[in-house]
C-alpha cells in the first residue's frame, strides 16, 4: 500500500498487519508518514495504490466505520458546548453509542457534565475526546499523538484510564507516539516507519529477543569482520571501545559482551539507521484473515 502527495510519496510499500486486540505503538519521526497512515485507516483518504482492510472489510465500508475511532492531535472538540453536550452530540451521530462508558472515563476525571469545552484544561479535554471515542464503541481505535501536550502525571492519569477501556473491551489499538519511554509498559505490538517505509513490525518482546547490543574493544578503523557476517543496525566507536546493534545471522564471537537492547535504546537505533533491511515478524506479515492494517 502507498499513498502519494503530487511527486512525493508519503507512504511506500507499507505492507503489514497488526493482530486484533492488540495495542500497538507507531512510532518514526516527523514526516515518516503515521499521520497519513493513520487517516487512511480512518478513511479521511484514499491510497494511491494497493488497499488496506479493517477486520477483512474496505474502510469506507459501513461496518468499518462503525468499527473505527480516530482521535487526532488536535482533539476537535467544539469550545462553545458543554461536556454533556459534547457527549450528546456523540450519540445523535453513532447509532451504537454507549452513553454509560463516555460518562464514566468523564466521571473519572471529576469533569462536571455542565462544565464549558473551553474552559477544561488540556488534559480534561483530551479525556473528553476519548470519552467521544469510546462512546462510539469502537473495535479499533486511532490515536495520533494525544497526549503529547500533556505533563507527565496527567499522561499517566490519562494512559490509565485509556488501558483500562481497551482491556475491558478488548479493543485493538494503534498509536502514533514520540513517547518511547513511556509507552514500553503499555504497548505489546509495534510497528515503527521511516521515510515512508515500515522498518518494524511485530510482537515488541519477539522483536527485541531478534536484536542484540555487543560492547567491545575495536581499535582498528571501519566495521570488524566477524560482525560483518550479522546485520548492523548502528554503530557508535567512543575512543577503543565499539557499540553496536545488530541482527545476529548465528553465533557471535566471545571477544563482544552481549545485552538484549531496550525499547528505546532499539526505536533510537532505527530512527536514525538507514538502509537496514526491515523486519516483520511471523505475526506482522499479511496473509491472516483479519487484518487491522
């Protein structure tokens, strides 16, 4: 699947899967492309070529537009109306709403129901969003970097209630997000894009588990020659000593100290790596027979 913008591609090849119920994090940097894949999900556009299906079906479907939530940075809400108007506006456009839930992730927050939209606080708003998008009862839900705007308390207020909804409700999660240290104890899946291009996707503990950070000495210039038989992912020489990332092809020497990479220290290799060929584990490739993306 592609979608391109005049002579520039957004997107590219961005051919994978993400497994229902899963929470999964998209993350590459600015202009990588999660805002368009995101909105091709949510159908406020078209591919330019190739096709994406939500549980099996078209996102212009009826059945997936009634499966789909998409909450965007901007979190559209209207600053003259109040919550239960907000709420009620909801309703009047989603047959299937279910006023208890919205009401509740409001209630959650001590948010009076009469309180204006304009007067809330950045992280009440956003938890008026969301109430707006749970109402909906979504199986799928899209969120483009919502709480980026956010303190890290009322972050972590704000993921708590969220996780509570998808694990009662079992709903699949994609999110598009910069924040990698946070989102390590909340997501299982990832799929990580730049330039335009999936360079991960999977299960986030398989993906680690396929990596591995050797520190060693290398006093010599350029790449040592037994690494040169593993993938590289990135490299970094402080004086003598080497550190790097790799993909191991087999056995790697004794002369290396190995570790299993962190999340972040992973995403941070990637982000500015290029030119490594991308990996998509067994539950990322296409072929399944509900796929989300």
């Amino acid at each position: 699947m592609g979608r391109r913008f005049r002579r520039n591609w957004a997107l590219r090849d961005c051919d994978f899967r993400v497994p229902a119920g899963r929470i999964c994090a998209l993350v590459g940097p600015n202009g990588a492309g999660k805002t368009t894949l995101l909105s091709l999900a949510a159908d406020l556009m078209d591919p330019t070529c190739g096709q994406l299906r939500i549980f099996g079906d078209s996102p212009k479907s009826p059945a997936s537009r009634s499966r789909v939530a998409f909450l965007g940075q901007r979190k559209p809400l209207y600053p003259g109306f109040t919550v239960e108007e907000m709420l009620r506006t909801g309703r009047e456009l989603n047959p299937g709403w279910d006023q208890a839930r919205a009401e509740r992730l409001v209630r959650q927050g001590d948010i009076p129901l009469h309180a204006g939209v304009g007067s809330l606080s950045g992280g009440q708003r956003t938890r008026v969003a969301l109430a707006l998008a749970f109402g909906k009862r979504p199986r799928l839900l899209l969120l483009d970097e919502p709480m980026s705007d956010l303190d890290p308390l009322v972050r972590h207020e704000i993921t708590g209630a969220l996780m509570s909804e998808v694990a009662e409700h079992g709903t699949t999660v994609l999110m598009a997000t910069h924040l990698v240290s946070e989102m390590e104890n909340v997501c299982d899946y990832l799929v990580t894009v730049t330039g335009g291009q999936v360079r991960l996707a999977g299960d986030v503990d398989t993906i680690l588990a396929s990596h591995t950070l050797l520190v060693g000495h290398h006093a010599g210039e350029g790449l040592p020659a037994d690494l040169a038989l593993h993938t590289v992912v990135s490299r970094d020489t402080t004086g003598s000593q080497l550190t790097a990332l790799i993909r191991p092809r087999g056995p790697v020497a004794d002369q290396w100290v190995q570790h299993e990479p962190s999340l972040e220290e992973l995403l941070i290799a990637y982000l500015g790596a290029s030119g490594v060929p991308p990996l998509l584990t067994p539950s990322a490739r296409l072929g399944a027979s509900q796929d989300v993306a």
